[in-house]
C-alpha cells in the first residue's frame, strides 16, 4: 500500500464524520494565554493539545480544523511562541497550542508552565504530537516523547505537511514512526496524517477528535 493510499484510508463512520464537522463548525475563539503555571485558566470541559517542533504546522493544523484562517497566528519566527494558548467554543472541547520546541528561544517555555500543566489537567485528555512527515521523529521529539511518559499523558502523533513528500517516503515515515511509537505504552498505536494545505485527513482527525470527546463524555 503506498502512502498515499495510507493517509486516505477513513475508518470512521459517516455519522463520526458529522459529528466532526458539527465540532469544528462552532464559533472558536480565543480564551486564554498562558505564560506561567500561576495563570493558567480553571479547568472547563475537555482540553486536547497540540504540541510539536517550532514551525512543524501547529497553528495551520488547528486553523484547518476549525476553518479559521487566522485562529491561531502562525509565525515565520521559529520559537517565537512561548504560552500555552487555549481556544474555546459553545462545545466542552478546549483546544491548546503548546509552545513549539527544538529552537533555544523555545527551551524556556518547555520548563515549569509545560510540566505543570502536563501534570496538573485532569481533564487533558489527549496530546497531539505533530511530526514533520519530511523529517519524521527527530532526537528532540523523543525528548518530549519521554517526558509525556513521565506525565503519564496520553498521547498521539500526527504527521503534517504529507503533501510535500512523496508517497514511498510518506509510507516508510509512517512505518518508522509506528515502530518507534510501539516501544511507548501511553502512546495512542494509530497515526494521523494531514496536510493543512490540501485538506487531506482533517476531516478524518476532526472526527477521531469528536469521538474522543465522546468517551470522554463530553
């Protein structure tokens, strides 16, 4: 199976399918920044976070899967993000833009606020670790990789910017990537792959999204 066929595969029912897109759909806004532990906001509903490398497509993920252009700012300036930013909604998902990493003008913000927050949120019920799928996982990720596994977060990572490779070297990234994943118990098994761009596996992670805020009773 070639990667291509990999990233278009959907094993989500069409009223999941729905249920995603009526999620997504709600009018999101900005709620909260968050620079230290202090200020972070009382917990509400059930928050899902993104986190990954500075520049790896954070905010243009969060931005497809709501249909916002400009929802969450996306920056040309790697590091340039240090608070955790939360988005809301008339919905009980929370969504959470983590501090990008790799860049020492990021090394700061994966200090107290991430390790409070990351042990402090009950009702975290998911992050999302984005992945380049032009570089795969990097040193620096299993870093935070390990450090989710301290947490005893759960976790699952999603592959950005799929269009720019091409489909064998999409299908070995999915393979090395699962195979390193394995060796990781709180790591969710299956992958997500996207492209914010074209628009490939959003509607599918907005509906893995929405199923989850359904076990989670939300």
């Amino acid at each position: 199976m070639s990667g291509r066929e990999v990233w278009r595969l959907n094993p989500f029912t069409s009223g999941e399918m729905e249920a995603g897109r009526k999620l997504f759909a709600a009018d999101w806004r900005f709620a909260a920044a968050a620079g230290a532990p202090a200020v972070l906001p009382v917990m509400r509903g059930v928050e899902i976070a993104f986190a990954g490398r500075s520049n790896v497509g954070k905010s243009s993920l969060i931005n497809a899967l709501t249909g916002r252009r400009a929802l969450a700012r996306i920056s040309h300036t790697p590091g340039r993000t240090q608070e955790l930013i939360f988005f809301t909604s008339p919905s009980p998902l929370v969504l959470v833009d983590m501090p990008g990493y790799g860049y020492a003008a990021a090394a700061k913000a994966w200090t107290a606020l991430i390790h409070d927050f990351l042990a402090g949120r009950s009702n975290l019920a998911r992050v999302y670790l984005l992945v380049d799928a032009r570089h795969g996982l990097k040193p620096i990720d299993a870093e935070v990789i390990a450090t989710l596994d301290r947490a005893a977060v759960n976790y699952q990572v999603v592959l950005t910017k799929a269009d720019a490779v091409k489909p064998d070297e999409l299908a070995a990234c999915i393979a090395q990537t699962e195979a390193a994943l394995a060796k990781h118990a709180a790591a969710f098994p299956e992958l997500r792959v996207t492209s914010a761009r074209e628009g490939v596996g959003i509607a599918e992670l907005r509906a893995a999204i929405a199923r989850l805020l359904r076990e989670r009773g939300g």
